[in-house]
C-alpha cells in the first residue's frame, strides 16, 4: 500500500479537455472528527480512510450549484442551478490517489440527481433545499421528498477572518477528485479549482438527520463540528480518470 499524495491548496491541472464545469457558491463546511473504523466500511471497494490528526472527517455541507455546463456548453437553465448539502467522507487508494467520498447528496433538481445516479452512480436524493440570506446569516434547508425523517437546517454566521496555510482546512477542502463506484469498478474522476478563499463561521443553529441516515446517529446532537468554514465560492471544472 503506498503513501498517500501530499495535499496541496493548489489544484494540478486536468489531463485533457475538461467535460463540465460548475460554479459552487457560499459554501459551509461543517466538519466531525471520527474514528477511522466507523468510515471504512462505508467506503467503496479498494479505498482506506484519509487520516488527518489521528482522525478520519465527516462532512455537512451545503452551498448554491449554478452555472452548470457540459461539454463547453453554455449555462444550463434551471436544471444547473439549485442548493445542494452532500454529505462527504475523504479516503485513498492503494495508488496513494487522494478524493471525497459521497455517501449522500441532496438537490432539488429531479433531472440533475437522475442523471448525476446514472452517469456517475452518485448517491444523489431528491430533497426540497433553499438558501435564504438574513442579517448576515445563511439558513440552508433539506427535506428528502418520500423520506421526511432525513432533513437538515444549518444556520451560519461567516466572519472576515480569513484562513490562510491551515493544514487542516486544506486537508478538509483542497480535494481535487472524486471516488464512486461505476459498474462493479471504483473510479476516480479529477476536479480544478482555483485556491479557495476561506472564512472562520460561527454556527449558529444545526438540526440535521442527514449524518444519521448517512451512518454516523447522534453526531450532530454529540458535539459541535470541530471546523466551521465558509467560502463565497469558485468555479470547477471536471475531468476523465485521473
């Protein structure tokens, strides 16, 4: 098994023409220190926890996907642009291929979950999810249609204090590949970004059954999320394997 690729807040470039891109806004990145044990058998075939201080992370974040395109194509109307909260895990590969592992993604866009199931084999539910932006707070809300138990409210405060060389925000969101697994065979597509701008947040209010019904009960009633951040947003491109 070798070591894992070094984090760098600096995305390497995509191999080839990029096959879409999207513009990610106002992100909130909650974060949970876990025992590794409790993420590996969640994580798909050939991939071992992303470790970082003796501890694997899970994930809460939501943000606005919009200007969504494919293939060089202009913005998608309406079905590009909707809130999405995903709920994400970080892994490795027996190549040392660091990536985010999705073990659910909420978007209120019924066309964009069925195909980003079929092409991709993300585990994308069909959820209602707003974002409304009051007195200087962002409330992001998730409610699965046909599953009313598993819904999320977050309510965050982001600050002017910036977060520069912080190895933990880097290790937590200078991810630069996604796994899934596509027909019986675990892939890794790539992702660029520019370097995120980062914020500390203050949390103001978390109501959430997502990382119960992802796998982790009683996380989000334990304990506040160890990191809070924010960013007001970059746009991605994505790439083949990689």
């Amino acid at each position: 098994m070798s070591d894992a690729w070094p984090i760098t807040a600096v995305a390497p470039p995509l191999v080839g023409r990029a096959t879409a891109s999207q513009r990610w806004s106002e992100l909130v990145f909650l974060h949970w220190r876990v025992d590794a044990e409790r993420v590996a058998p969640l994580l798909p075939a050939g991939l071992r926890p992303d470790v970082f201080d003796g501890s694997s992370w899970v994930g809460l974040i939501p943000f606005v996907l919009d200007r969504a395109t494919v293939f060089g194509s202009p913005p998608v109307p309406y079905f590009g642009n909707f809130v999405e909260v995903n709920v994400r895990l970080y892994a490795v590969d027996a190549r040392g291929r660091r990536g985010v592992v999705f073990v659910s993604l909420e978007a209120s866009r019924l066309a964009a979950v069925l195909a980003a199931r079929a092409l991709f084999s993300l585990p994308y539910m069909w959820s209602r999810t707003t974002l409304e932006v009051t007195a200087g707070e962002l409330r992001y809300s998730s409610s699965r249609h046909f599953a009313a138990g598993a819904r999320s409210q977050i309510v965050v405060r982001p600050t002017t204090r910036a977060v520069v060389a912080d190895p933990l925000a880097d290790f937590l969101t200078a991810r630069w590949a996604l796994f899934t697994r596509v027909r019986g065979r675990t892939v890794h597509l790539r992702n660029h970004h520019e370097p995120w701008g980062l914020f500390a947040a203050d949390l103001v209010t978390l109501d959430d059954t997502l990382l119960a019904a992802a796998g982790f009960p009683g996380l989000a009633g334990e304990r506040p999320p160890d990191s809070v951040l924010y960013s007001p947003g970059v746009t991605t491109w994505f790439g083949t394997r990689g």
